[in-house]
C-alpha cells in the first residue's frame, strides 16, 4: 500500500505536522486539509501554498470554508517552498540513516551503498 504524505509547516515556529494519507484523491486529501487546518486556532491559519499536483483540487473549500489564501507554487520550482523541500531532505537523511533490526542494526544508507558497491 502507497501512502501519500502532506506536510505543513507553520513559518514562524517552524513547526512541522505530517499528515498521512492512503490515496492521492482530492477528496481525500481535501478533508485531511480541512481537519488539519480546524486543529489550529480560529482564524490561525492564513495561507497554505501547493504544488500543482490534482490531489489539491479542492483547495477552494479551504479556502472558503476557513477563510484562508491558497497558492500554487510554479511546476518544476522548488525554490518557491524552501522550507518543505529542507523537510523532505530532512526525512529522507532521517529515515536513511536511522538502524533497523531487520538490517542487523545497519542504516539502510550503509546497506544501499554496500548493495551498489557489489554491482560490476
């Protein structure tokens, strides 16, 4: 089963919250829009920017039903979020480098490179 991510990151604070979600669908991810942005204080919440990906097609009843902005950054323009992409990285090094039992306590990083180390 794929699971689908959304992160939001409040810019003063910085403060991340990762929603998860079991399909790219609109609805979907509409109402984990609508739930993540009702958890935050009246009025809190005053912009929220997107890529242009379709599962944000029903951004509108965000935007309407809490009052809140809505943009979409540019295709292929990662430098519009800055912050959400360092999140991403931070992930990626964090569950990357993190030990599994499965491995014999090796990160998966070390397994990978051992891995491509042993293709001719």
């Amino acid at each position: 089963m794929k699971v689908y991510n959304q992160i939001k990151i409040e810019k003063k604070s910085r403060y991340i919250k990762i929603i998860k979600n079991e399909s790219k669908k609109a609805l979907e991810i509409g109402k984990s829009l609508l739930n993540a942005v009702g958890s935050f204080p009246k009025n809190f919440v005053k912009t929220v920017s997107f890529d242009n990906g379709l599962e944000f097609a029903k951004h509108r009843a965000l935007r309407d039903f809490f009052d809140v902005k809505t943009f979409f950054s540019d295709p292929h323009s990662p430098w519009q979020k800055p912050q959400v992409e360092n999140v991403n990285r931070l992930i990626h090094n964090l569950l990357n480098h993190r030990p599994r039992k499965c491995l014999n306590f090796k990160t998966p990083h070390e397994v990978f490179y051992e891995l491509v180390a042993l293709r001719p």
